[in-house]
C-alpha cells in the first residue's frame, strides 16, 4: 500500500530497517494508537547507581569505632544490575543519609548510628542502611555496650576492670561486621573497629593494649575516577599507669582514627571524626568523646548519555566518555531530561 502522506507511514522494525536507531543504554517503546495514527515514542534508559549511606560515631570512652554506612553499588557489584526502563522526562527524589553524631557529654555515652540513604526509583527503589555507632565504656559498671548493628557495624567496647563487648553485625551485601572489644581488663583495655564496606573491623588487644582497626573501604568508579569510601573507624583505648600500645586506625576511604586515655594524663582528645560524604565510621574516644561519622553519598549514571539535571544546584553533573552521571552530597532531585 502507498501513502500520499509520508507521516501517515507507519514505522517497521526489521533487518533492512532505517527508521529505528538503537544506543547503548537506550531503548524505545512503541505505543501504536489504531490505522491511520502515528506512533508515539518513548524514550527508556538503563540508569545504573552508587548509594552509600551515613557512617555511625565512635563510642566516647574506651568507644568502638562507627560502621560504615552501606555500600550498594550496580557499577562495581556484580550481580547487582542497573534499573532498566527510565523514562525520559522522570524525576525521582534522592536522600542523603547524615553521618551519626559523636558522643560528647561527661556521661560516657555510645556512638549513635548513621542514617539512610535513597534513590526513588519509580517502582524500584534503593536503600543503603546508616552504619552502626561503636560502644562505650561503662566506668564501675557492667562490661562494655556491644557496637551497633548497620550497613556496617560498629565496634564493641571493653570495661578495664570487667571485660569486653562484641562487635555489631554489618548488613548482608551492603557491609561487614564490627570488631570486638577486649575480653577481659586489668588497667588496660581496647575497643574494636567498626566494619568497613570491603571488610570487618579488627578486634582490641590486651598485649600490648592496642585498639582495633577499622574495616577498609571500596573503590568505585562510577564518575570514570576512582575513589575509596565507605571504611570504618579506629577503636580507642585506656592505658595504665602510663602510655602504652596504640589507638586503633581508621579504615582506608575517609574514617576516623581512635583516640587514648592514660592514666593519670588528662583525656587526650575525642576520636577523630570522617570526612563528609564519604559514608565512613568515626574514631573511638579514650574518655574525650567521639568522632562523628561522614554523612553518605549517591551517585546515578546513564551508559547511554541521558542529559541529566540536579536540584540543588550544590549537587553535580559530568561526563565519562559518552556516559553520564549526577552526583549528590546533599537530598535533592534528579530529573532524566528528554
């Protein structure tokens, strides 16, 4: 059949087709509307997606260091697959998980817990859940609080006259656990770590009194740079009666140390705390408090070139070949243009 009117034509798939363009990432839907209607349209991408969570605080005294918050990524976790079907023309808020607050009151006081962060996906949503906070010690009374449980958990305390705590449990696919604090005191006692996304935090040891490492972080690529986020917090120490081992250390992707106190040298200092949008655990208080952990980050990518647009503007656009992405450090929109 011929058409006096080119547009009345319809479309055809087939091998000799010219009238349908295929990309990578990109897809089209075809809605047919009756004899004699045009075709409509639609345009789909496959967005692939990094969503790291808030890392927990450390513990204030003796403290386990903060969990990292979870890790899940499409880009670097295999089989994790990327979300298929994005219309353009979607927007879909994201939510950025806050780091937990270190603890520093006078009241010895554990580590408070990361908060989520979010992709809403029409249909498909992604959580990644806060990181555990480190425990504390509990001066005359019972043995060290365990760390919390998280995308990663946090470290276990230890009380130098009773004992020691466990280590809190990590998220399946998302984190690892939380290393335990030392089992048993004399004048001497060390926290564990807090779980990093790529491994478990180290426990305490007693000889020589030496807090436990944080677990270390991953690597993702997703931007086309590579960068490591997502590690655990050093464990603290008491030591008496003088200086002796060393605080835990902070897991690779932007934690935090732990810290010490030695009798009768005054407290020396809070954990240290981690570095914003890296979703990575505080360090451990000796007895001065505790760092806080990292607030998370997200991160969306279109293989097949998506323009892409963020609100806030505080949030990021860019490229990595033909692929593009958005990245966000604050909760915002993101919006698949057409």
């Amino acid at each position: 059949m011929r058409y006096r009117d080119k547009k009345l034509e319809p479309l055809t798939v087939g091998k000799n087709s010219s009238n349908l363009k295929n990309a990578k990432g990109r897809s089209f839907g075809y809605q047919i509307l009756g004899f004699g209607s045009g075709g409509v349209a639609a345009v789909t991408y496959d967005l692939e997606y990094l969503v790291v969570a808030g890392g927990g605080s450390g513990g204030h005294a003796t403290g386990g260091g903060g969990g990292a918050g979870g890790f899940i990524s499409s880009h670097d976790q295999s089989p994790i697959s990327a979300v298929s079907g994005i219309e353009a023309g979607a927007s879909f808020n994201i939510t950025i998980g806050g780091g937990g607050s270190g603890s520093n009151t006078p009241t010895p006081g554990a580590g408070n817990s990361g908060s989520d962060s979010n992709i809403a996906f029409p249909g498909a949503p992604k959580t990644s859940t806060g990181g555990g906070g480190g425990g504390t010690n509990n001066p005359g009374g019972p043995a060290g609080t365990a760390g919390l449980t998280g995308g990663s958990g946090g470290g276990g305390s230890a009380n130098a006259q009773i004992g020691g705590a466990a280590g809190g449990s990590g998220t399946a696919n998302q984190g690892n656990d939380g290393g335990a604090g030392t089992d048993e005191g004399d004048q001497n006692a060390a926290a564990g770590g807090g779980g990093g996304a790529n491994a478990a935090g180290s426990a305490g040891s007693r000889s020589p009194t030496n807090g436990g490492d944080g677990g270390a972080g991953l690597a993702t690529n997703i931007s086309g740079s590579s960068s490591t986020i997502a590690g655990g917090g050093g464990g603290g120490v008491i030591s008496s009666p003088r200086p002796s081992g060393s605080v835990g250390s902070a897991g690779s992707g932007g934690a935090g140390a732990g810290n010490r106190y030695a009798d009768p040298i005054s407290p020396q200092g809070p954990g240290q705390n981690a570095t914003a949008n890296t979703g990575s655990g505080g360090g451990g208080g000796g007895r001065g408090g505790s760092g806080n952990g990292g607030s998370g980050l997200v991160y969306v990518r279109s293989p097949g070139g998506a323009p892409l647009s963020v609100s806030p503007g505080t949030n990021q656009t860019g490229s990595d070949g033909d692929a593009t992405w958005a990245k966000f450090t604050v909760s915002g929109t993101l919006t698949v243009n057409a």
